[in-house]
C-alpha cells in the first residue's frame, strides 16, 4: 500500500505544534495499518477487509504518539529561541 504522507507546507505552517503532532500521529497510525495490511495479504493470504481494527486502540495510540511528537517540537522550538536570544545579544 502507499504510504500516507503530510505535504501540504503551507498547512503545515499555520499549524499548532498540537495540532501538527496530532496530524503526524494519525498518519504513522494509517501507515502501521497499511503495513499489518499488507503483512497479511503477503503471508497468509488474507484479506484486508476481513482484519480487524480496533478504534479505542488506534485513539490510544494516536495519543501516546500525539504527545511524545509534541513534547519533540516543543523542545526543538525552545531550544532555536534559545539560539535566537543568544545571537540577539551578540548583535
């Protein structure tokens, strides 16, 4: 399967950092889907409509996932105001 991708740069621009994280964390979901999908159609011969997704576990994940990416730009964010504020005082 194609893997789902966040493109849309201007988007992307405008977006919360929360809200950023919560995009990436629903596409990394999607994505560890399509590969258990196609995982199943390889080995077993399965198909994808008769596997089984469970939504209070992808919402679950969605959330752990959502906060750790979060908590990541977060402290790339302060740590470049950090960098800003050190260059502004050598000016």
């Amino acid at each position: 399967m194609k893997k789902v991708k966040l493109v849309n740069e201007n988007y992307m621009n405008e977006m919360s950092n929360f809200e950023l994280s919560r995009w990436a964390a629903l596409v990394e979901g999607v994505n560890i889907i399509a590969d258990k999908a196609d995982e199943r159609v390889k080995h077993g011969g399965k198909k994808f409509n008769k596997m089984s997704i469970k939504q209070p576990a992808l919402s679950k994940y969605i959330e752990s996932t959502c906060d750790a990416i979060c908590r990541t730009f977060n402290a790339k964010d302060a740590k470049e105001e950090s960098q800003r504020a050190e260059r502004a005082k050598g000016i």
